[in-house]
C-alpha cells in the first residue's frame, strides 16, 4: 500500500462496495449490501444497537473477518487482492481491550509493525520517540511494561502502535469504551488533536451517539446488517431519516447539535460597549450547548463571549442558539456562512 | 524373582562397612552421621553419584521437555489431540516407579537408556499440562491485536505465544525437574548410579552416615536446582514482576 513507509502524512479513501457478510447456518446477513465511501482523511463512525453490523463491517476492512460479497476498497485497491498479512500491516487497529503485548517494553509494543516491516533499529527508536511525544508519554516509558500503566495511558499506547508505521488507515473498535468518563474525554480530545495532525482515515466503531457525534466527520448509522442513514452528524440530528433514527440519536437532538459548535466559528452580536456589563462571560472555546446551559443556570438570556486573551469577542443571546438546534433548519451552516 | 530383584543392588556395589576395625569411634558405633566419614568419601563416593544424578535428571527433563512440548504444540492446534496425548501421559505417569525400572530391564537392560525411559515418562504428563495451560491462558486480546498487526501464525507463537506462557511453561520444568531428582534415586536400583545408590547400600548395610548424607543431597540437589530455575523464570520473564510505579 502506498504511503506506508511515510509516517503520518498519508491517508486512503475507503469504499465499501454492496459488502454483504453472512455466517454459516444463520439466514439474515450481518451485514447487507453495505455501500458507502470514506473519504481520505476523515474519521467516519459506524454506530448502532449491539447486532447491527457495525463491527463485523469494521472488521472486514482488514479482513478479521472474511467479505461473503462484494468488495472493499482501500486507496483504490481491493482487499481481497493484498496479501492478508500485508494489508493487516498497512491498516492501524484499536480495540477496547487494547491488546497491548505484556512481556514486551512500550517501545517493543509500539515497534511491533515496523520490526515486521524490517525497518532498521535506529529507525524504529526514533519513531517510537516520536509517537510517544505525539500521544503525550514520556520517553522515559519506553522501556517500562504495559502492565505499569493506567488505562488511559495504555489506550494511548495503544493508538501509538497503531500508526507506528505511518498507516494510512485506521479502524477503531470503541476504543475509549474500558475508561472511566473524565478519562474517556480526554482521550476522545486527545485523539481529535492528533488526528487533526496526521490525518488518517478512521473507521470507529461506536455505540454511544455522544461520542459518536463528537468523534465522527460522518456518521453511519446501522441497524440489523444495513445502512439506515449515512451523513455528517449535523445532518443526521438536523433531519433523521426516519423514526428509527431520529429515536436513536434521542429526544434531545437539538440541544445534541449544540455540541457540533462552538462559541468561536459562530457570528456574535458585537459587544455593546458599557451597556451590558453585567452579562456573565464565558470563553470562546465553549461549545453552544455549554453556553445555553450556562444561560439556563444563570437565568440570563446572553452572554458575553472573551476571546483567548480575555478580550470581549462580542455576545450570543438564547435566541440565536436556538437558531442553530432548530431542528427544521438542516442548512444551518449554509446561513452562517452566508 | 526377589534374587533378580536384589541381584543390581548388589552390581550396584559401592563402600559398605568393611572398615570396622580401621574407622572411627564414630562409624564403628554407626552413630547419626559421621563427618570424618563423609569428607573422606566426597570425592571417592558422594561427587561422582552426585554428577550422575544430575545426569539423569538433565537428561530426562530436557529429553521429555522436547517431547511434551511437541506434543502441546500439537494439542494446542488441534484440539482433539488434547485427549489422547493426556490418557497416555496419565497412564505412564501412574506406573509405580520401581516397577517401571525393572519393567525396561528385559527391553534395554541394565542401562541409563533404561532409567531415562522411565524418568523421561515421568516428565511428560507435567510438562504437557502446563506448557498447554501456559499456551491457551495468553490473553485473547493479545492474539486479536497479533493478528490484526500482521503477524503469522508462526510469528505470533513465537513473539507472543510462547513468551507469555513462559511462567506457566517454567512451573512445569521446575515441578518436573524436582520431581525426577526425587525419582531418580530409584533408578539406583536397576545399577546406574546417582544419589540412589549410596541410599540402597546403606539401606542394606544399615550405615547410617551414608544413608543420611545420600539423601540430604538428593534434597539439597532438589532446592538449590529449584532456587536456580526460579532465577532463570526471572530472567526469562522481566515483565511479569513491572509494578507500577
């Protein structure tokens, strides 16, 4: 696969092409003529009720489990026509579990694709350096055991040994699923920046529409081996496809799509010199739905927004919150651009 | 079949008490162990039983490690092997010891080959048990991420398999060693020397010196085999004493 050997720039396109995958002695399919495209780059999360495919889809993706029909695509080649091992190579794999090797060093752990890939020891000390700093260990951890780690920092190793060699792809299955909620966040934060920098194109697999909505540039939503819905998580919350969907993101999906925003991509009124004072302020950084309930708890209907010096950006009333969890305006984007 | 039985004792040979008149106070009344005795004979009697019996025991447990190894390999694949290989173990394992011994003198004679077939048997059921466990406790989530990297199956027993059954692997070797140290100074009795055979002299003799001093080294032997296997676990095994912090 092309890219491989060059760590964190590359990413491949995915396409899932009519992929059906039936199991033996059991007549529905897992998974049902499943087509949809992943661009190069972008984290699409496969979510849905427990038996609706969604990992079994993830995992013919590197071929954990064999494709029944059709076929998928990674940076335009099949993967039914690479080596297994080969293909399994260029693709970074994370799961709950982890899966971290206990009788080797973290630096072992982390080296384990390019010691396969035969890449010199040098090479792979450096790069082990590299990563650890990306995922925020120390280098003095190299040589410590997993076994010496919190969840939390064995998850990020985790995801360290999973781009090791500069894979293009990688597929995670609820990985922040085994921490504790504080942890989670951050991991999920965490993940976001990275991803921000290297650029791979994620599948993540998910059965919490939360975490689905913060992690996913797209969304698809499965259930019983099919594709229901497929879209940004904007458009899903903004106009589900049908009552199946709309229950499963919840009643609450208005105030769900004021987390997709915040404070900052978003047009304030200009700050009223000297006349409203006496607004709580709050950061930019916020995402609307923390504002909102900030309004809500202060029983105030505006806030004044600061800047990341603490210089007034301007103010966001309750109204034009509203505005954007307003569920009949699925191009609320289009308007604030506009 | 009793003389068959006492004939090897006496091919055994060895110091019995035929030095009353020119011993010691201490050997000619037989007391509890006679010191003088000892140190006189360390290097005549005691090192080179001693030598032998490590011998034996080497051999047995390496020969039978790579028996019960192959065997767990096999097992481990293919799971209907599992059952035949541990009714066979089981059942030589069930063979009273003497018995085995002298049930090889009509086939391979009074000979080491003889003693290392009985004591090889003797390893097999323990060492298979364990190196088995030791294989099918590795945790599935290292297996899932083994083959979700891209290693072979090949890789995978080797880089992650063997090494993370290596402490229950190590148990059996130590279980197994220890337990043919103990049995292997019955092999005395078919002539092929080892701690065993200054023990049947003096069972016959009544010598207790000799008696005391073959036996407290069968069980130093045993100790100090197992303190030095414990140490190598270790080493073979760094991770598994990480703790936090």
């Amino acid at each position: 696969m092309e890219g491989v050997a060059d760590p964190d720039t590359a990413a491949a396109a995915i396409e899932f092409r009519a992929v059906t995958k039936r199991y033996p002695g059991r007549s529905a399919a897992a998974v049902r003529e499943l087509s949809l495209s992943v661009p190069a780059g972008e984290i699409c999360v496969l979510i849905g009720p427990s038996g609706s495919g969604k990992t079994t889809a993830m995992k013919m993706v590197n071929r954990l489990i064999d494709i029944t029909e059709g076929d998928i695509t990674v940076g335009g080649q099949s993967v039914r026509s690479l080596d297994v091992t080969e293909l399994r190579r260029g693709i970074g794999y994370v799961f709950q579990q982890i899966g971290l090797f206990p009788h080797m060093s973290v630096e072992d752990n982390i080296g384990t694709v390019p010691r396969l890939l035969g890449w010199p020891k040098q090479r792979i000390r450096d790069r082990v350096g590299e990563l650890l700093e990306l995922v925020g260990l120390e280098q003095s951890d190299a040589k410590r055991y997993p076994g010496q780690f919190s969840g939390g920092q064995r998850q990020r190793i985790g995801v360290a040994r999973a781009m090791a060699a500069g894979q293009p792809i990688m597929l995670m299955d609820e990985p922040f699923g085994a921490v504790d909620p504080i942890a989670r966040d951050r991991l999920q934060n965490d993940f976001l920046r990275l991803h921000a920098e290297v650029r791979k194109t994620v599948i993540f697999v998910t059965h919490d529409i939360d975490e689905a909505i913060k992690m996913g540039h797209r969304m698809a939503i499965l259930r019983d081996g099919e594709l229901v819905q497929y879209g940004t998580p904007d458009e899903i919350l903004a106009t589900p496809a049908n009552d199946f969907i709309a229950d499963f993101v919840g009643a609450d999906r208005g105030l769900k799509r004021l987390l997709l925003r915040k404070l900052a991509e978003i047009e304030l009124a200009p700050a009223a010199n000297g006349e409203r004072d006496d607004l709580p302020t709050i950061d930019e950084d916020t995402c609307l739905r923390d504002a909102l309930s900030m309004m809500v708890t202060q029983r105030v209907s505006a806030l004044t927004v600061l800047g990341t010096a603490g210089e007034r950006r301007g103010t966001v009333s309750m109204e034009s919150l509203a505005h954007f969890a307003d569920l009949d305006r699925a191009d609320a984007d289009a308007e604030v651009e506009a | 079949m009793l003389a068959q039985l006492a004939l090897p004792i006496a091919q055994g040979g060895g110091p019995v008490i035929p030095t009353f008149q020119r011993g010691s106070d201490c050997v000619r009344e037989n007391r509890q162990f006679c010191w003088d005795w000892f140190s006189s004979h360390w290097s005549s009697t005691f090192q080179p039983r001693l030598i032998e019996h490590i011998e034996l025991t080497a051999i047995a447990v390496g020969i039978g490690f790579v028996i019960a190894f192959v065997a767990a390999l096999v097992a481990y694949r293919w799971d209907w092997a599992v059952n035949p290989a541990t009714a066979v173990f089981a059942l030589v394992y069930t063979i009273p010891s003497l018995a085995f011994f002298q049930l090889m003198v009509p086939f391979t004679g009074l000979t080491r080959l003889s003693a290392e077939i009985a004591l090889v048997s003797y390893t097999l059921l323990i060492l298979f048990r364990n190196i088995l466990t030791g294989l099918r406790e590795v945790p599935a989530d290292a297996l899932e991420a083994a083959q979700a990297m891209g290693l072979t199956r090949r890789q995978t027993l080797w880089r992650v398999e063997l090494p993370l059954a290596m402490p229950a692997i190590m148990a059996g070797i130590r279980i197994a060693t220890v337990t043919i140290i103990s049995l292997a100074t019955v092999a005395a009795f078919i002539g092929v020397g080892g701690l065993g055979e200054p023990i049947f002299n003096a069972i016959q003799t009544g010598f207790k010196t000799q008696f005391i001093a073959a036996g407290v080294l069968a069980v130093l032997l045993a100790l100090v085999t197992d303190a030095v296997l414990v140490v190598v676990q270790r080493l073979l095994t760094p991770w598994a004493r990480a703790k936090v912090g």
